[in-house]
C-alpha cells in the first residue's frame, strides 16, 4: 500500500506524482495544507521531521526528499523504467538531478513565494502567521520567507532566484539542443525532476520566460505536456481556485521578473553541467 | 581502466577512494593540485565543468560528483554490494550521502582551513596566490576562503563551521543509536563511506577529544571502520607523510581555541 502525503502546487511533490503515474502505481493521496502550516503538525513531523511535501508511505515505512521517492519508486517498480540503462548515461541522470536538488529547490522558493505563496500567507490571522514562522524548523528560509514577504522581488535574495532560474533555463536550452531529453533519447527521471520547475512558471503564466525563446525547452515542455502521466500528475490536479489565483498573480507580477531578467549577463554557454560553478 | 583524479585531502575524493578499495578494485592515481589551482585549467574542466575534484575516468567516460561516484561504482561493479538492499534503507542512505555533500563540504573547509590549509597557502608567492584566487568562479566562496585565511578561527564562518561539525557528530551519534552497527542497514554502506573522511580530519587534526569526550558510539564506529582493509590505502597511506606531520601538529596547537568555541556556545 502506498500512500503519498503531498500537495498539489508543490513541484517535489508533482515529480513523485509524475512517477507513481508514468508506471501506473496506484496509490492513496494525502493532502497536507501547507498554506496552513499542516506539515508542522506532530502527526506530520513524525513521518517528516523536516517538515517538507512529499512523504511517500509505503508498507508502513516513510521515505523522504522527492529525489530519493523516486529512485525509490525507480528501483521498487522496475517496469517502465525511469532510468539509462547505460550506466554512465545513468551518472549523469543523477548528476542532473542532484543540481536541481542543490540549487534549483532554493530559487524555486526565491522566484515562486514573491509572487504568490507570500498572497496565500497573508491570508492568516496574525498569530498564525507568527505560528507558521516559529514552527519553521529551517530558520534561514523562515528569515528569507519574511523578506520576501514584505519586499517581493525587492529582497535581493529573490532578485538572486530569479536570475538563476533564468540561467538553468538557458543550460536547459542548450541541453535539449544536444539530446531530445534531458539526458539520452528517453524519458528519465532528470526530465522528471525538472518538468515541474517549468509547469509552474507556467501556472503564473510566466510562458514568455522560454516561449519564443527558447525553441528547445519550448519543444521539450510540449513533449511533457502531451503525455497522459503528467496531465494526471501535475496539470489536472492543481484546484481551479488555486490555478485562477496563480495565473492572476503571476500575469500582474510578470513585469517585475521580466525587468531582473533584463539585468542577466548574456549567457555564456559553455556547459549545461557547470551548475555548481556558476549559480548566483 | 579506472582512473581516479583526486587529491589526498578532499573528503569528497577520500570518499571514492573508499569505495573503490571497499570493492579492491585496481585504480590509476592521478592527483590535481587543487592548492595550486590545477582544478581550473582548460584540460580539467573538460572532464569535470565544476572544477572540482574527484573526477572518474572509466573506460574514457568521465563521471563526476562524488556521491554519483558511489552509486556508478556500486552499479557496475556490484560486489560486495555497498547500497542495502532493503529500499527504504537505501533510502536513507541515500539522504545520508546527500546531506553530508550538501550541509557538510563547505563546512569541512571552515575547521580545515584555519588550522592548516591556510598556511600552505601563505606560502604561495604574490602572484600564485593572486592566481589562487583569480582561479575561483564561485565569488561567495572567494571571500569565505580569504576571510579563513586571513582571520583563522576569528572569522565568523569558522565558528559558524565549528558549530555546524558539532551538531553533525550529534547527528552521527543519534544516528548510530538507531541503526546499530553501521549507519544505515545493516551493513556497511556508501553512507559509512560518506561520513568517514569527516573524522579522519578530526583525527588528523588531533581533535579526538571532540568525539571521544562524548560519544561512545561514534568513537566504536570509527574504530570499526579503522580497521577496515580500505581504511589504511584509502585515507593515510595517500597522505603526504609531512602533510600529515604538519596537520597534526598544527592542529594540536589549534583545538583549545576549537574547544573555546564549543564552550562559548554552550556546547562543551
């Protein structure tokens, strides 16, 4: 039996759902709000301690962090495999991977909380508020997450999320220039872990970011769309209250990103696997 | 054919080398002079665009980033295995490998410069040490390494670094609580690998008071795992014997004021 506490606007949580649906698993949804501060709840803490969607539940034992559910899952399901079977090919699906992990998670937070979780937030009473950043168990993002509260795309930190977002989508251009999918000419958990970071720029309709563009990732993301698995995993299950909610904030803030985008040095070009090197 | 490019004293290397002599696989030494800057030129950054070591060459494929080292290793060449085959402890395993190379790397700099790296590198002439620095893309981790340098353990990302080892060997000692023997499953396993080159530094430093003053696990641990055939190849007999003299010594002039900073934050 497996059950996946998650949320539906959280990308970790979509890349394990993306898996569960491309090897047709069933499972058993579980909601955590996190809008409300449910992930800090002692029920949640005790599969989860550092109070992050999603946890997987499998037979009764957790597994944790959305990159090791689905190698998980990978090596728990083997059918319909996720991975190279060429093994260095396989190396560089992780070392793609572990970059998004490292560096795209925190600008993720960087570029998505400024324009809209900070709404969702500021929705809460003032003692939940204060609640929601006590409880934070990472007191660094707690600090970030205040500051982007009050300042928006102000906070030199978004700023910094921003720009390097914009960068891994150049080093995805230029990938995709090379291979049809991220690594090798199938589908693998790399194209996994990255499609959500891409779906939900499009959810705050952030779409000129790579439309007309960025031919590759443009050709990429379509080829995402299209399959069945992730319509189930990511695009249908977004509430439609959430997605109208998104798409405004996101069309009225767009302009703000579109001006730090402005500000990135050109691109140099050099190598889609320099991440460590050269994020902001 | 495996070559393996490394230097003696990266952890993230140490860790390979681990594995590789976990597995007694043969394997070519190819040392990158990463206090020389060796890691920037062109050639090398060919193979590994970060710039950093270790680098695998096997059969002219280069394979990078020491945690995928492991898991390459341990997927081509299978035994002994070093991954446990239940999955979910794999899978904590695999977070294992993961935190100690993302929360840790940098740390492992912020107790080793202060006491050693930094006075290798002030032997450097002017213009080396301007190519030392002219040689770092990563700005942040420019001005971390000049402040090391140049305020030992004073800087504050020193005690910082003091701090946040401190909590890891909590870490390792709740951990060991759970697990038993080893750190995760029931035999030894990339995790074990991961953590080992971080006591070594201890050990090298002369601060074994810092593990062995309260935790009795993590103290049998390290025995365990120095006893170990891969222990010896893979952590001491890379070191240059002077290398070693001098950390040694010089860690040994270092760690009351290492225990200093303990005791200011209330954790001695």
């Amino acid at each position: 039996m497996l059950t996946l506490y998650h949320h539906p606007a959280s990308p970790s949580s979509a890349k394990v759902r993306f898996v569960l649906q491309e090897k047709e698993i069933p499972w058993e949804s579980a909601i955590v709000d996190l809008y409300q501060g449910e992930q800090f709840s002692a029920a949640y803490l005790a599969i989860n301690e550092a109070a992050v969607v999603p946890t997987l539940v499998h037979n009764g034992r957790p597994v944790r962090e959305s990159l090791v559910i689905c190698e998980y899952l990978e090596e728990a399901f083997p059918e319909g495999p996720l991975a190279p079977a060429d093994l260095a090919l396989r190396a560089r699906m992780r070392v793609w991977c572990k970059d998004i992990e490292t560096f795209m998670s925190v600008s993720l937070a960087g570029t998505i909380f400024p324009a809209n979780d900070r709404h969702e937030l500021a929705k809460l009473a003032p003692e939940q508020l204060n609640a929601y950043f006590e409880h934070h168990p990472n007191k660094r993002l707690a600090e970030r997450k205040r500051a982007w509260m009050a300042e928006g795309y102000a906070s030199p930190d978004a700023r910094r999320a921003v720009l390097t977002y914009h960068k891994f989508l150049q080093k995805m251009e230029l990938q995709l220039g090379r291979s049809e999918w991220l690594v090798g000419d199938s589908l693998s958990l790399a194209d996994v872990e990255t499609a959500p970071y891409v779906a939900v720029l499009e959810l705050l309709q952030f779409q000129r970011w790579w439309v007309g563009r960025l031919p590759h990732v443009e050709r990429w993301y379509s080829g995402i769309k299209a399959r069945p698995a992730f319509q189930r995993a990511h695009l249908n299950i977004v509430p439609d209250q959430l997605r109208r909610d998104m798409a405004k904030r996101g069309a009225e803030i767009w302009p703000e990103v579109e001006a730090i985008i402005a500000t990135a040095e050109p691109f140099n070009g050099k190598s889609p696997w320099a991440m460590r090197a050269e994020a902001l | 054919m495996l070559t393996l490019y490394h230097f003696p004293s990266s952890v993230c290397a140490a860790k390979v080398r681990l594995v590789l002599h976990e597995k007694e696989l043969p394997w070519e030494s190819r040392i990158i002079e990463i206090l020389k800057g060796e890691q920037f030129q062109p050639w090398y950054v060919a193979l590994n665009p970060n710039a950093v070591v270790p680098t695998l060459v096997h059969d002219d494929q280069a394979i990078v980033e020491s945690a995928v080292i492991c898991e390459y290793l341990d997927d081509v060449f299978a035994d002994p295995p070093l991954r446990p085959a239940d999955l979910v402890d794999r899978s904590v395993m695999r977070i294992w490998a993961s935190d100690v190379d993302t929360y840790m790397n940098g740390i492992c700099a912020g107790i080793t410069y202060p006491a050693t790296h930094r006075h290798e590198v002030l032997k450097l002439s002017p213009e080396e040490l301007q190519r030392f620095y002219d040689g770092h893309t990563d700005k942040d981790k420019l001005a971390r390494r000049k402040r090391l340098i140049e305020q030992g353990y004073q800087a504050p990302d020193a005690k910082h670094a003091v701090l946040v080892y401190d909590r890891f060997l909590t870490k390792l000692e709740d951990q060991l609580a759970k697990s038993g023997a080893w750190l995760t499953g029931k035999s030894y396993s990339i995790a074990d690998a991961a953590a080992t080159p971080y006591l070594v530094r201890l050990d090298m430093l002369n601060y074994q008071e810092w593990w062995r003053h309260f935790r009795p696990r993590l103290d049998d641990w390290y025995e365990r795992i120095k006893a170990r055939p891969s222990f010896r190849p893979a952590m001491i007999d890379v070191m240059p014997s002077k290398f070693m003299a001098d950390m040694g010594t010089r860690g040994s002039g270092y760690w009351p004021e290492v225990r200093e900073i303990l005791k200011e934050a209330g954790a001695w």
